[in-house]
C-alpha cells in the first residue's frame, strides 16, 4: 500500500510538471516578440516543470533549483511575460505542495519556511514589475504598501497550497494508523483466545490428573486384588480380570500422556488436531459403523490453531454423543465457509421416536457445555437441541481474529459419504 501511494504522487508529481509547462508555453510563448527572449524564458520554465516533476521524489533539490530561479527573476525576468503571471507563481507553489505532503518532518517544516520567504521574495518582484509600468516614481511607503499587500496574497496563497500537501499527508497517515490499529485488534483478540484455550487446558489437566488418573489406578488395583484373592477363578474369569487390569494401566498411561500434553506450554507439544484432521476422524466414525455424511462447502478460510482445535474437538464431542445415546442413527455434518464466519451443523436423525419426527434429548450434560465453552473461547457460539429432523448441534466460528486469507479445501475424500 505504501508503495502504491508513493508510486501515486510520484506521477502526480510528473503529471502536474508537464501540466505547468503545457498552460505556461501556451499562454507565455505567443507574448515573445524575438526568438532570443523566446529561448532562455521556455529553458526557465522548463527548469521550473523539472523541479516541480521532482519535488516529491527530491523536495529540497526541488526547492533550490525554484529558488534560484525565482531569484535569477529580479535581474532576468525571463520566465514572467506579458501575460497574467498568476500560472507562473503558482507553478512555484506547486513545490511546496509536494513538500508539505513529504513524509518527513524536517522537509516539511523547510517547505513552510520556504513558502514564507517565497511569499516575501514574490511580492517583491511581483511590486518592482508592476511598478515599472507607472507613469511616475513610487514613493518608498507606496512600494511598501504595495509589497505588504502582496506578501499577505502571496502568503494566503502558498502557505495555502502547502496546508493543502501536509493535510493530505495527515489523512494518509491516519488511515494508515486505523489499519494497523485494526491489524493489532484483530492480533490481541486473537491471543486473547489462545490465552483462553491454554486456561482451559490448565484446568481440564487438573481435572484429569484429580480424577481420571485416579480412578484408572483404583481399577487396575482392584482388579488385580480380585484376581490374587480369588484362587478358584475360571480361566474365562480370571483372563478377563487380567485384561481389565491391563486396560485400565494402559489407560491410566495414556491418560497421564495426555495430561503432561495438556499442560505442558514449550513450543515441542504435541500437534494438536485442525480442520485438516476432519478427513482422518470421519474415517474412523464410518469404520467404527456409525452412518455418516459429511460435506464441505465453500473455499477454506485461514483460522488460528484454537479455532481449528475447537472446530475440531466439537464434531469429534458430536459425532461420540450420538454413539453413546443414539446408536445406529444417521448423522449429517456439514460445513459451510462462505459467510462471515464457519459454520457447522451436525444433525443426529431421530432413532427411537421415528414415527413423531423427534429424538430423544440427549441432555444438556458436560459434553455440551464443553463444547459450548470451546466455541466461546474461539470467539463463537454453540447451539444444541432437538427439532423436527432430530438433535441439532450449530456452531458458528467467526474469521474476524485472524486475516482473511483463503485457504485451499480440504480433499475431496471427505466430500459427501
């Protein structure tokens, strides 16, 4: 964008060079009456477009070459013609247009200095020319008054068209400050949801180290106690303890992996799943027999690593609820990206109610206000109830905390069952 807008002034610059030349030539060169005054007069108007070409690009090269042209004027006026001269000034005020617009304070506080002085410098010769066409001598307070007139035009005038250049600045400026305020927004709720999540975690490994590790170890522990105390087990008895046992450690092991994941902030944990991992879930659901369509509409929008864990982590809640209370059910998920935001539904087919279009509730249990609490620290929301096709769950993920990026879509695999 920078780029773009100094590529834009440049070639105004150029632009308002050549404009000055063009107006000037048409209306100065048919005032000449020799050749000779013709040439050094087109050669100091063609200095003057120069510089005003290259007063955005070289502001103080741009005003040295017009202030010494402007002085040359006192002894050589061959810029300044017969014709109305008012193009002519402005073609010097041109210059401080660019340097108002500069971007550095410094250039701009010398183009202000040096719109003053050229108001004074101006005035003066602006008064000894037209004074020159009296019929008698000007007294001293006559030309002062005439030079104090015009230094406060001139003044008005140039000091004006520098206001001009600095206000364009400023409003360039601040656009560019609201669209890195906006940027630095949209980066602190960003990691205000991170921050979120790892609470979450926190606390969710807390839950599991207080209850789930424990009750693991006082299974495998029983279990082991009920197979040495009883010798007159049956083999089928006796191997099934052991198999519970063995479960319940190799439980009780994962559980504890998982908690040292969950709670552990260095760079080096464990990837945690995304939307690119939907296509492996939906894979073991089917294989586990469980009725799924799933479909994907829209081109991928780019979401932070907690949105793609809570989108994630509330269909894999769903699609296990509907196992758990509603086994042998159809099951529709689809996503749709071309909003605001993803959206998600997941429609559990009614089972047991089939005649009256309904399902029985499911409840408003953990599962659900977990999800509800995922959606809510990824800066969206949740919905779980039944309607008239079953139990719906929606979910909605807004992009607003990251940048609005497109990402490819996900394989075609996972289109449709």
């Amino acid at each position: 964008m920078n780029f773009s807008m100094r590529a834009v002034r440049r070639l105004g610059a150029i632009l308002l060079g050549a404009m000055f030349f063009f107006v000037w030539s048409a209306r100065a060169i048919p005032t000449y009456t020799e050749f000779e005054q013709a040439v050094p007069g087109v050669l100091s108007a063609l200095l003057l477009a120069v510089a005003i070409a290259l007063s955005e690009r070289f502001p103080l090269h741009a005003l040295t070459a017009a202030g010494l042209l402007l002085l040359s004027q006192f002894y050589w006026p061959f810029i300044f013609t017969a014709a109305d001269d008012t193009y002519t000034y402005g073609g010097f005020g041109l210059v401080f247009f660019f340097m108002g617009n500069s971007s550095c304070s410094r250039v701009r506080m010398v183009g202000l200095a040096g719109a003053t002085l050229f108001a004074s410098l101006a005035s003066g010769l602006y008064t000894s020319r037209y004074s020159a066409n009296f019929w008698w001598s000007p007294t001293f307070l006559e030309l002062l008054d005439g030079w104090l007139a015009g230094f406060i035009r001139f003044s008005i005038v140039m000091l004006g068209i520098w206001l001009a250049g600095f206000l364009l600045r400023m409003l360039g400026d601040r656009k560019g400050f609201l669209a890195e305020r906006a940027k630095a927004d949209q980066e602190l709720r960003a990691a205000e949801v991170e921050l979120n999540l790892e609470r979450e975690r926190g606390r969710i490994s807390q839950e599991l180290h207080d209850v789930l590790a424990h009750s693991l170890a006082v299974i495998s522990m029983q279990a082991d106690g009920a197979r040495y105390a009883s010798e007159g087990l049956t083999s089928p008895v006796r191997t099934s303890l052991e198999e519970i046992a063995k479960a319940a450690r190799h439980a009780l092991v994962e559980a504890q992996l998982v908690i040292d994941g969950v709670g552990d902030d260095l760079p080096q944990r464990q990837q945690q799943p995304g939307v690119a991992d939907l296509s492996e879930l939906v894979t073991r659901m089917r294989t586990a027999g469980l009725r799924l369509d799933f479909t994907d509409d829209g081109n991928h929008r780019k979401l932070t690593e907690a949105q793609e864990l809570s989108i994630y982590r509330i269909i894999q809640e769903s699609l296990t609820n509907t196992i758990r209370h509603a086994p042998g059910a159809d099951v529709t998920v689809g996503m749709d990206w071309s909003g605001p935001g993803l959206s998600v539904q997941i429609i559990t087919a009614s089972t047991s109610d089939r005649e009256t279009g309904t399902i029985a509730p499911l409840g408003e249990g953990r599962g659900i206000a977990g999800m509800k609490n995922r959606a809510r620290t990824a800066g969206g929301w949740l919905t779980a109830e039944p309607d008239s096709t079953g139990f719906r769950v929606t979910v909605f993920i807004p992009y607003r905390l990251v940048s609005n990026t497109y990402l490819e879509p996900m394989a075609s695999s996972m289109d449709h069952a």
